[in-house]
C-alpha cells in the first residue's frame, strides 16, 4: 500500500508485487487544506490540523479495502515537502560519529523552529563528500497519527518519506560531477536543491507555478496536479526559475555553468518550463 499526502489531497495505491508491482487499485481523496510555506503555522500539525488529513486517509484506505484485504499489507507513506521541515548545513563532517551529526541536526533545528522542535522527529542524511548535512524534521504527532490510522486497517507502517528525499534516490544518479540543479514539484510548491558533485549544497521551497495578477495559481484546476495528474497547457513555471536563480546567486554561483536542470513534476507541457529543464514525469515507472 502507497499513500502520498499533500496538503489539499490523499492518493492511495495498492499493490501487489515487489520488483515490478501490478497496481490492484487506486484511490483519491481531497480536504480543503492547501499549500503553505514551511515554518508556517499551517505546516506545524496540531490535533486540529491532523484531523481532516487523516480522516481523508481513513477513507481512502477504505474505499482501497473494497479491491482487496488490506490487513497484513506494508504501508509506505510519501509526504508532500511542505509538510516537513528541510534544511542543508555546511561543514567539514568527514569521520564524525552518528552521534554528533545527530547533534548538529538537532541544534540546526532548534535554531530553525524554537520550543516547536521538541514535537518533531528529526532524521539527517551525510551527503557525499562530507561537507553537507541534508537535515529533516517531521511532527512526532503526525507520524503518530500515521501509525494509528495504519493499525486501524491491520497495516504495518514501514515508511514515512518526505517526496524530495524520494526522487532523489530516484533520479539523482543522473547527475554527473560539477555543481547542477535538481527539483521536484509537488501539489503547488517545489524544493530546489543546488547540487555539487553529488552532494545537496543548498536547498530553496515554495511556489514554482506563476500566478494571475489577481493572485490566482494559473492551473485554475489545482486539484488536478495534488496527486501528479499533469497540468493544464496554460501554466507557466517562472516562478521556479526565478526561485532558482535567487538560490544561485546566494551560493555565488552563475546559472550558465550549471551542467544540468532536472526537474521531477507532474506531467507538464513543453511551454511549461522554461528549456533549460529536463523534465522527469514523476509517475513514470521506475526502470
């Protein structure tokens, strides 16, 4: 069983097999919460916030259970970015000890959220090379609220995952050594990592569709995209760039030298990005 939760949707697919599964069903579930800044007070899960998003996971779960029995089936859950917290510290952590990486990721959190860090769960990834720490935070009560609803439907949570760490394992042997970009939009909002041999150096969020001057997202059918249903031909991502040459110009770093812009998003038309991107559908089958 797959889940993918983003704020405004719950999409589930089960199924069956491992190297090459065969999807047994799908199913989709909207809620009225939308895309917001990471930091923000809708993106730190209280009981409130928890609510809707699990009660559309109930019902999705259940709607699956009408394929097939779901009891004793693994649960693998695919977060939207905005419901996390991501950061990259850089150093010289070449030889330190789990212990004190885990250390450093806590006090890079606690500078970052406040009193707010105690409810999370903090993970953190040594990136290759020793010289940046890929650190995320997830609400404690979130993925307790995961397990619940899972245990409810006889599953056994095996994984809680944020999208971006998800595509990066996925897609980001494609790049080749020297500093390139690599993004992955999901729902409204994308994260936008500045990469250097392999290695996250730097990272960006937020909005990366362009919006109507009256503030509207120009996909007038936003739900469409939640669950990666592709975008309508009249929207444009120059949002996205703009966001990453904010975050180049940051690392001093020239937008021309980048050897590569890959973008992992909902299936988009070719005058959607602008064509320095190579554009990976992220609901394409994985090779």
């Amino acid at each position: 069983m797959r889940l993918r939760v983003v704020p405004g949707s719950v999409c589930g697919t089960l199924e069956r097999g491992w190297l090459r599964p065969k999807v047994l069903a799908r199913a989709h579930q909207t809620t009225d919460q939308t895309d917001a800044a990471p930091g923000s007070a809708a993106t730190t899960p209280s009981a409130h916030s928890n609510e809707e998003p699990m009660q559309a996971v109930d019902s999705v779960l259940r709607e699956l259970a009408k394929t097939a029995p779901l009891r004793g089936a693994q649960l693998h859950v695919e977060l939207a970015d905005s419901l996390m917290h991501l950061d990259v510290v850089a150093g010289d952590f070449a030889g330190d000890s789990d212990r004190k990486l885990q250390s450093i990721a806590v006090a890079c959190v606690d500078e970052l959220l406040g009193e707010a860090a105690r409810q999370h769960e903090i993970r953190w990834q040594l990136q290759r090379g020793g010289e940046h720490l890929l650190i995320g935070a997830i609400a404690r009560e979130l993925i307790q609220s995961l397990s619940d609803v899972a245990t409810r439907h006889g599953l056994t949570l095996c994984s809680v995952q944020p999208d971006f760490c998800l595509q990066w394992n996925r897609y980001a042997v494609a790049l080749k050594a020297g500093s390139a970009v690599f993004a992955v939009a999901s729902g409204l909002e994308a994260v936008v990592a500045q990469v250097h041999n392999g290695a996250v150096a730097a990272i960006s969020h937020g909005a990366w569709l362009d919006r109507h001057a009256s503030g509207g997202v120009v996909n007038a059918n936003a739900q469409r995209l939640m669950c990666g249903f592709g975008l309508e031909p009249s929207a444009t991502a120059g949002a996205l760039d703009a966001r990453v040459d904010r975050l180049l110009a940051s690392a001093g770093l020239d937008a021309k030298d980048q050897h590569a812009y890959l973008l992992v998003a909902p299936q988009v038309s070719d005058k959607t990005v602008s064509p320095r991107w190579t554009v990976l559908n992220r609901e394409a089958p994985a090779r």
